[in-house]
C-alpha cells in the first residue's frame, strides 16, 4: 500500500510526535475538509500503529465506545467495543467530532486522558490499564455557534490542542495537484476560487469550501469534465441551498472558467 | 386618470428617445443578496453596504427628442465611500439581459479593487480592469464585448482617453468605469438645479423633546375657581432633552429609490432638511395610564472596579418592576407574515425526535438493556428498565432575553421606525416562536440612572404563561435612561441560576456599549460587563448577545468571545433574525 500523502501546515507533525512519546492525548480544531483524518492516518503509518476511527453522533452511547454482552449459542459474552480494543492492545483510537456525542458519553473518556490512563468498565468491573502503544486522539470543528454542543470544559483541559484550518495557498494548491492530478494552472484557479469563496461570512454561506472539495473539482476535471461544470457539482452545489447564494457562486466560477455555451 | 395618462405618456416617450434597453435591464432591488455577497467574495469591506446612488445629471448633447422627454442628460456611476458602494438602481446599456448583470458584477468587482479620488480616475480604473480581466476569463469576455459596444452605441458616454487630463473627461463618464466619493467633490459635479448643500451636522439631527405630565398630579384640592394658578411650563414635571443622531448616510430608503430612479432631480442634497428636525412631545394625559409597579424597594448587589480590582460590595440598587394595568393585545398583523414564514422553520426543528432508554415501559425493547441483565451476575441489583421510546425532543432549554431599552433604542432607524420598535416586534416574534417550540423562556428589560437606580422590568418570568398580557408588556416597553449592563446580567444570572434546566441561555439585545451618566461608561463599564459575563459563565450560563451596534466587533468579542455574539447589520432584520439565531444556536 502506498504512503498516504501529507504536506505538514506548519509544526503539527512535531507536536504529535512528542506528544505520542510523552504519552499525551490531542485535541485536533478545525473546519470540515481541512486534513484532519489525513493527518491522523498519515501520523498512524509513520508511527507504525492502528489508527481505530470512531465517527460520533449524538447517540453514541458509552457502551458503543467500551463495549457489551452480547449472546451466542453458549449464552452471553462481553465485546470489547473499539476504545476498549485500543486500550488493551495499543494504538491510535481517534474519536472524530467528538462534539456531536452527548456530553455524559465523553465524560468517559476522563481517566484514560489524564496521568491515570486507566479505563474502568463498570459492567464487567473490570479495570484496564492502557497499553504504552495507546493513543487517544479527539477532533471536532469548533465553527458552529450552538449552546447544546461543545466540550465540557473538563473534557477539553485535559488534551493537548491543535488548531487546523484550510492550508495556505501555496500548499493547497500542491495538495491538489498531487491528490487530484490536475494541471498547475487549473489548480491556482481552483486555489484562488476557495480564497475567494472563504472571505464570506457565516451569514452567508454555513461553511467555506473544504480542501476536500475542491479535491473532488480536480478530479471532475481530470476526468475529463468541462472545468466549470465540474465546479458546479462539487463546489457550489454543495456549499449552499439558497438560490441567491448559488446563483453569485455560479457567477464566480464562470468568472475564472469560463461557460461553453453550446451546452 | 389625468395622472395615468401622464405616466402613460412619460413612458411612451422616454421609450422612444432612449437607446438604453429598458426590456432588458437589471434591477438593483431584486439582486441585492446576490450582490452583496458576491462583493463579499472578491475581499469587500464586510461593514460597508450596498446601495443605490442618487442620479447626478450630466450635459450632454441631445437630441431634440430627448430633450423633450429629459431622457439622454441623466446618468448614474458607481462610487463608494467609508460607508457603503453605490450603484445605478438599474443597469440597461446593452440588449441582452445577462450582459447587463455582468454590469452590475463589473462594477462591483472594480469596487473591490479600487478607491477613486478625483485625480486618478483614470489610471486607477484602467489599472483596476486591466487587473479583472487577467484575472477572471470570464471579465475579459464581458469587458472586451462592453467597452466596443458602448464606444459605437453611446459616443458621448465613452471617453476619450487622450483627454484625460482634462476635467471634461469627467462630464462624459464611462459606464465600465469607478467614479470618486461625493464629498469634497462638489465643485466638480454639474448639478441641475444649484441647491445650496444642507449643513452637514445641524440638520441632520433631530431633537427629541420628551415632557411627562402627570395631570393627576395637579393637586386641585386648592379652590381655585376656574383660576389657572400654575404656568404652563410648570407641567413639565420631568424633561430630558435628547440628541438622537439621525444621521443616514446619502442612501435612501431601497423602495424610495427605485420609485426615484423616475424623477428628474433627486440630488444630494435633501430640500426638506430641516424637516428632519422635529420636535416630539410626549404627554401622558391619557386615562390609559399603565403603572410601572415597583417589586418592593429594590435589592443590592456587586459591581467590578478593574481599577482597584475588587468588587464593590451592595454597590448597585436593583429594582424590578412590573407593569400594571397593560391591555392584553393580539400577535399584531404586521408580523402574521413574518410568524407564518417562521413557523415553517420550527416545524422542521420540531421534527426531531430522540430515543429515551432505560424505560421501565416504552414502545420496544432495548435488546442491550436486555442482553446486559442476561450477562448480569447478579440480576436483582440489576435495574432492569427493559424499554426504549421514541418521543418529541423535550429540549432541556431556559432561556432568558434581557432587552437593552435605554434611551439610545429611541434613536431612529427610518424617519418612522425607531430601533425600539423593531425590539419590540423582536421580542413579540421571538416570544411567539419559543412559545410553539414549547422551550422555557423569559423576557426582562432593563436601563438605569447610576448605581442607585438600575430599573428591571419583567416582562414575563420563568413561570408566567405566554399570553396576550405578555404581547401587551411588550408593547408598553418605553426607553429611558442608561445602560448599566454588568447589573442588568448580574441579575439575570441570578434569575437563571434557579433554573432546573440543563442548558441555560442568556440573550442579551443591545444597540451599543455599556454606559451610564457616572464613571460607568468606556473602559469602566466594558469591565464590569465583562466580569459580569465570566460570572454567568461560571454558573453554566451560556451569555451570546445580538447587537445592532455597527461597531460592536471592537468590543464584544472582548466581551462574549469569538463565537457568542451576532451583529446584524439592518436592524429592521432583527424580528425575522433573531428566531434564527436561537434556532441555530440550540438545533
């Protein structure tokens, strides 16, 4: 399998490393699209350990985390659940967007991030010291203003913190060629297109264009797709559902590509 | 029908003396969203807005046709100032639609790029379209198409390069092209009619004068037989003289404008001024009298001296109020829109539903619960609760609205609508729709007079239903005074503080700094609020405030942090907002 492709922002490899060998827990910041899970898979092969991703929603309960009895023809057996896995034998466990679990279900993950390391399973009793090869590992994208969701302020002081956003041009565009193989030229306009679009404010538009979208563009492109219909469908269609909004989005992308109009 | 037949007539022959394309032309109005955030897009000032310029005449040749329709001598630009950009309330130069958008696109994309004095207009412009079209294909199409088509079809608007340096350049003015802000540019501009220039800072600003008489109060005990015994003048029992600044940049009402774009002499200046002035009484005579019913005598508590850096114990007197005699009213027929458009979005947020577990009784089984009590050693400690259920979210929320109603809310936003009026209809939206999500909530309104008197009206408490009283508290709201805001939080924090709920929001409604008639106001009083706001913080209170204060980005993320506060630009948005931003806040 080949290596997955990472081009650093600025000292985040660093600061993982040493957090890895001081056995410290990272609390990754950051939009959507902006490398989050890319650079934990990539810190993952370089390290040499598993990295076991786990996608939170608000009804991840703390057994979908640690694990439960379940039944077989011999009657019940306890399953570890993925965190557990990790703890036992080592390993990244990377909870992405963490915000979105209920606030009690995070609570958790408390003694495993502090000097303890210990996970306690209270159903089975059980209480696991955390392999030296375990690492936690927590994301979320601190953009939404909403009062139900956020870190309990306990939660957050226990991790060190990493703040992403979306690279600066000069590297996007080098992630864009290298990840979608499109021609310099079409990835400077597709660089400046996402500066352009990320100046808005969130009044306008929920989220700016992700690094990852415009990713999908290059490839559209690549294949063959005409460069504007291509931005369409990956970039604008996807940024908003307002028609006002779509329709000054079009209006840009046909500013840097133009429209073939025998369509 | 006279009347009908003159605009009939107007419009015959204007048609026909104008080469512009008025079948095909763009309106300003109808694409306002879409052109500010497309001046957003290319790296535009967020603070400024856009707007629709005034016509300024230009001489021109004409023909005889077009002079008798007064067609042919008028022409808009595009400018901007420190406040906003300016442009034509409708662009018709060339015979396809999209051609004449791609005008309003050009113009502000060239907005974006340049500030145009009245020395550089023409290297800048020419800098700045040299710069779009390299940069956007799709500029260099349009540009290359515009610039040849308005030099065969408009000679007298297309200029002559080579006379640049010429101030007859600017009577001819291209329509590709930026033109300089209109202050200090007077000289330069060819008015039609000469109107002496308002004076820039006494007209503009109206005086409020507000007299309260209580006619109860005249004691006529006294057997004066018909006699006037007091002056007039000694009705005035309390009198505050208060200078709103009424101030509105050269941008018109957006409706006014597009009905203006038809008549001839619309002008900088504003010919009725002074009438801007006015004089308001207010004499509450009426037997309607609502009374503001004190809540026994007032309680004290805390305020923070960042200079001396300690609390100042019992320092300010609270007194809650509440008002008596209110006439219960109906949701007012100027928001039924509003509230029905509203009501769609609510439906949507109503829709969510959660899963409630460990139930003793419910609509299925939870096969974890059960498996885990198969598993269980010992199945009578065990609780159990076998069922899960699928109900309405019970959104664990309290919420409490705390609306700034200090003097400065009597400050206009229109000639006709204060900022007052527009909480107001605000806090009745905002009420309505907490009132169908069926969330917890409470309204109290505050301003003050010094430490000794900050005023605290409940308007509706935690426990309080919702009901037309509640409409009709709201309706009495009258501004006065200060705002003493660190007091105002203290105690609503308290207020929320002795809510069960899990999450507990505090909306603060302001329209500008915290401030008061003693020390209470600059550094003094951002201080205190925001000790204040780390205060409510520490209770688990989440403060996020919605300000209509243009200048609030310089203090409140000092104040709320980054991401707790929201300022709206158009006040008049703010009933139709703030439902919103609650929504957003708590989906």
């Amino acid at each position: 399998m080949s290596k997955t492709y990472y081009l650093p922002q600025s000292n985040e490899v660093e600061l993982f490393k040493a957090a890895e060998r001081m056995n410290l827990p990272i609390l990754i910041k950051g939009p959507t699209g902006c490398g989050k899970t890319r650079f934990i898979e990539a810190m993952g092969e370089e390290l040499g350990r598993e990295v076991t991703t786990v996608v939170c929603h608000d009804d991840l309960s703390a057994a979908d985390l640690i694990g439960r009895h379940l039944i077989d023809e011999n009657g019940t057996y306890w399953q570890d659940g993925p965190l557990t896995k990790a703890v036992r034998n080592g390993g990244i466990c990377y909870l992405d967007e963490i915000i979105e679990a209920r606030k009690d279900t995070t609570v958790i993950l408390h003694s495993l991030a502090d000097y303890r390391r210990v996970l306690p399973i209270d159903r089975t009793g059980e209480v696991i010291m955390a392999h030296p090869d375990f690492m936690l590992v927590v994301s979320y994208n601190p953009g939404y203003q909403n009062v139900l969701k956020g870190m309990k302020p306990s939660t957050k002081q226990r991790f060190i913190s990493l703040s992403f956003d979306y690279p600066k041009a000069d590297i996007e565009k080098e992630i864009l060629i290298k990840e979608s193989g499109v021609d310099e030229k079409t990835a400077q306009k597709l660089v400046t297109i996402a500066g352009e679009i990320r100046q808005l404010s969130d009044s306008d538009i929920q989220e700016a264009v992700s690094t990852r979208l415009l990713i999908y563009a290059g490839k559209l492109i690549v294949q063959g797709f005409d460069p504007y219909q291509a931005c369409i469908h990956s970039i604008v269609e996807s940024l908003s559902d307002e028609e006002d909004v779509l329709e000054v989005l079009e209006k840009l992308i046909a500013l840097h590509f133009t429209k073939s109009v025998s369509l | 029908m006279d009347e009908f037949v003159g605009k009939f007539w107007d419009r015959y022959i204007t048609k026909k003396a104008s080469r512009l394309f008025k079948d095909e032309a763009v309106v300003f109005g109808s694409n306002t969203k879409a052109f500010k955030i497309f001046y957003h897009l290319l790296g535009g000032e967020k603070g400024k807005e856009l707007h629709i310029t005034d016509k300024r005449s230009i001489k021109t040749s004409q023909t005889l046709l077009e002079k008798f329709s007064g067609t042919g001598n008028t022409f808009f630009r595009a400018w901007q100032d420190e406040k906003g950009i300016y442009l034509p309330a409708s662009l018709s130069y060339f015979p396809l639609k999209h051609h004449n958008e791609m005008h309003y696109y050009w113009l502000i994309a060239m907005l974006t790029k340049v500030t145009i004095t009245s020395q550089n207009i023409v290297s800048d412009n020419t800098k700045a379209a040299q710069y779009l079209i390299k940069k956007y294909a799709g500029f260099h199409e349009f540009y290359t198409y515009a610039d040849s088509f308005i030099r065969s079809n408009y000679p007298e608007l297309s200029t002559d390069e080579s006379s640049s340096e010429d101030s007859s350049a600017d009577t001819y003015p291209n329509p590709l092209w930026i033109y300089p802000s209109l202050s200090g540019k007077n000289k330069l501009l060819d008015f039609d009619d000469q109107e002496p220039l308002r004076q820039p800072d006494e007209a503009n600003k109206t005086e409020t004068l507000s007299m309260k008489k209580k006619s109860e109060q005249i004691d006529d005990t006294k057997e004066t037989d018909g006699l006037l015994l007091f002056l007039p003048e000694s009705i005035m029992s309390f009198m505050e003289q208060v200078r709103v600044d009424r101030q509105e940049n050269d941008s018109f009402d957006e409706d006014a404008l597009y009905n203006a774009e038809d008549l001839e002499e619309i002008t900088l200046g504003q010919k009725d001024a002074n009438l801007s002035s006015r004089i308001k009484m207010d004499l509450d005579i009426s037997a309607n009298s609502i009374e503001h019913y004190p809540l026994g005598k007032g309680h004290l508590i805390d305020e923070w001296d960042y200079k001396k850096e300690i609390y100042l114990k019992n320092y300010v007197c609270i007194k809650p109020f509440i008002s008596l005699g209110i006439e219960p009213i109906a949701l007012p027929k100027r928001l039924l829109k509003m509230m029905k458009k509203i009501q769609s979005e609510l439906d949507l947020m109503e829709l969510d539903r959660i899963k409630r577990d460990n139930l003793p009784y419910g609509d299925e089984i939870n096969l974890d619960t059960w498996i885990d009590y198969k598993g269980h050693q010992n199945h009578s400690n065990h609780p159990q609760r076998f069922f899960q259920t699928y109900e309405k979210k019970m959104r664990d929320m309290a919420t409490l609205i705390l609306a700034d109603v200090s003097l400065s809310t009597e400050a206009g936003i229109t000639q006709e609508i204060r900022v007052i009026d527009t909480i107001q209809d605000a806090l009745m939206v905002f009420a309505e729709s907490l009132h169908r999500l069926q969330d917890r909530f409470a309204i109290y309104t505050f301003s003050s007079i010094k430490n000794t008197k900050v005023n605290f009206h409940i308007i509706k408490n935690f426990n309080e239903k919702y009901s037309d009283t509640i409409r009709g508290r709201i309706d009495a709201i009258k501004p006065g005074y200060y705002t003493r805001m660190g007091a105002a939080i203290r105690e609503s924090a308290k207020i929320l503080d002795k809510q069960q709920s899990a999450n507990k929001l505090l909306l603060i409604l302001s329209d500008g700094k915290p401030n008061d008639v003693d020390r209470y106001d600059g550094r003094y009083g951002i201080e205190d609020t925001k000790k204040a706001i780390e205060e409510a913080k520490q209770k688990g209170i989440t403060p996020f405030c919605i300000t209509i204060d243009l200048d609030a980005k310089e203090y409140l993320p000092y104040l709320f942090g980054r991401n707790s506060y929201a300022v709206i630009r158009d006040a008049q948005k703010l009933p139709k907002l703030l439902p919103e931003i609650y929504m957003n806040l708590t989906k």
